[in-house]
C-alpha cells in the first residue's frame, strides 16, 4: 500500500522540479530578447511582434531542434539563435541559392553575411533550403520539434504553393511535433484572390491547409491581433508600417493603427 506522505512529498518533488524547468526556460527565452546580439531596429518592433508571449505560446524549449521557415533578415532568428544554442538546434530554412528572384538572393546574402558575421550567436545554425513544392528538406524526416513560420502563408499562396508547404512541415516534425504560425488575418469571408492581392489570409483557410496536410488545431491566440487594423488598405498590408509602401501619403494615420493584425496559431502532429 502506498504511503500518503511519501506519495505527497514526491508530488511535491516533482511541482518544485517542473516549476525549476519552467523557470529556466523562460530566463533563456528573455536572456536572448534582451541580447545584444538584437539589432535596434528590431527591438522597436517587439510591441508589435510580442516574441516572448509568441515562443511561449509555441512551447519553443532550449533544447528543441526547431526550424524557423524564411527567416528573412534574421528577426526572431535573433532570438531563436541563442535561446537553442547550448541544448537545441536550429534550421533556418532560408531561400534557395539556385533562383532568379533577386529579392531571394539578396534576402539569402544578407542573412549569410549577418550570421558570418557574429559566429558566437550564429556559429551553430544549419542553413537550409524551402522551396514549397521544390522538395528540399527544410529538415531531416521527423526530427524536429517545432516548426515555426513568421507571416509567410501568403507568400505562398502567389504559387499556388500553400499546402505543399504545410505537408513539408508536415514531414519535417516528429510524431507531437508543434506547427506555430503567425499570418497577417483577413476578414471571414474573403477571397482567394483578394487574399493574394492584399496579403491577408483568413483564418479559417490557414486552418484549413494544416488540417489537410494532417496537423490538429490544438490552441488559437490573440497575442498578435491589431483591432486597430481593418485589413482593408489601398496597397494590402504593404500599407501599414513597417514597409509603408504609400510612403508619406497618411503616414500618420498608418503608423497610428501600427503593425497587421495578425492570427498566431499552435498545430500538433498527431502522434499516431
């Protein structure tokens, strides 16, 4: 028969060592945001990006392989790096160097040049490829933990390539692997078409594509949304700050309602 008391004090054993892990995990999270490996820039557009409410809410761990698709120029790669560097790993899943876009090579050449550049945060990082439909693996078969894609859905959606890239996540992740995402968010009921013009995405279709690709929705956020933002802008979500693509024109007024309204997304790969 058990004891109740030595029951109750390894219970209590076990709260003290999960609250110990937990406590961990969140210093390593915040130590990389308050880096000095963070360029300015980006760092003004944490309150609009909300990167430590976003990692959490995708239970990201130091000792996850994650993979972070179309980094881009490196924002949250900026924190990924470090906060993984000791116990996980990173794939950035970059553009592919074999491309004719010249926004893909220079986006690609920057971010090459910035993780040369500071070895120590970057040294450890693998450098891959995400071609949607290209069939490049954006990591080996079912080793990652996480997979984490930053408003690229529409991106996609030009090529027709939106659920081909949701099956690569798909075989990227483990069995209980998580799919974060984080997209500009349309209003219910949009188009297609009007989705691709405008850059947002309804969150009903992304849903859609993950479910299709096999992933289960497991929790929805509202850590990113802009209430402020209508989703209706003469040049899409281009409008809004920080690309302002109208340039002086009601400058004021865009940087009034700030950065898109954005879904934030957490998928699980069933485990069987």
């Amino acid at each position: 028969m058990l004891n109740p008391r030595k029951v109750a004090h390894w219970l209590a054993g076990l709260a003290c060592a999960v609250s110990f892990a937990g406590a961990v995990q969140a210093d390593t999270l915040q130590g990389a945001i308050k880096g000095d490996q963070r360029t300015p820039a980006n760092v003004a557009r944490d309150k609009y990006r909300h990167p430590a409410e976003t990692l959490a809410f995708f239970q990201v761990k130091p000792e996850m392989t994650v993979v972070e698709i179309w980094p881009g120029g490196g924002w949250y790669t900026e924190i990924l790096a470090p906060m993984l560097k000791d116990k996980g790993t990173l794939y950035a899943a970059h553009f592919p160097k074999a491309t004719e876009v010249g926004y893909f090579k220079n986006s690609l050449a920057k971010f090459e040049e910035k993780m040369a550049a500071d070895k120590d945060t970057y040294g450890a990082v693998k450098l891959t490829e995400f071609v949607p439909g290209g069939g490049s693996d954006i990591a080996p078969a079912g080793s990652a933990d996480a997979v984490v894609t930053f408003r690229n859905v529409h991106n996609w959606m030009g090529g027709n390539n939106e659920q081909a890239a949701f099956k690569a996540f798909y075989a990227a992740l483990k069995p209980g692997g998580v799919l974060g995402v984080v997209e500009h968010r349309a209003k219910p009921g949009t188009s297609l078409e009007d989705m691709k013009k405008s850059g947002y995405v309804t969150q009903d279709y992304v849903i859609e594509l993950a479910k299709n690709a096999g992933f289960v929705l497991e929790e929805s956020s509202e850590i990113n949304a802009n209430p402020k933002d209508s989703a209706d802008h003469p040049k899409g979500v281009w409008t809004l700050p920080p690309s302002l693509r109208l340039g002086d024109e009601d400058k004021d007024k865009y940087l009034a309602i700030g950065e898109s309204d954005r879904m934030t997304l957490r998928f699980r790969k069933p485990k069987s």
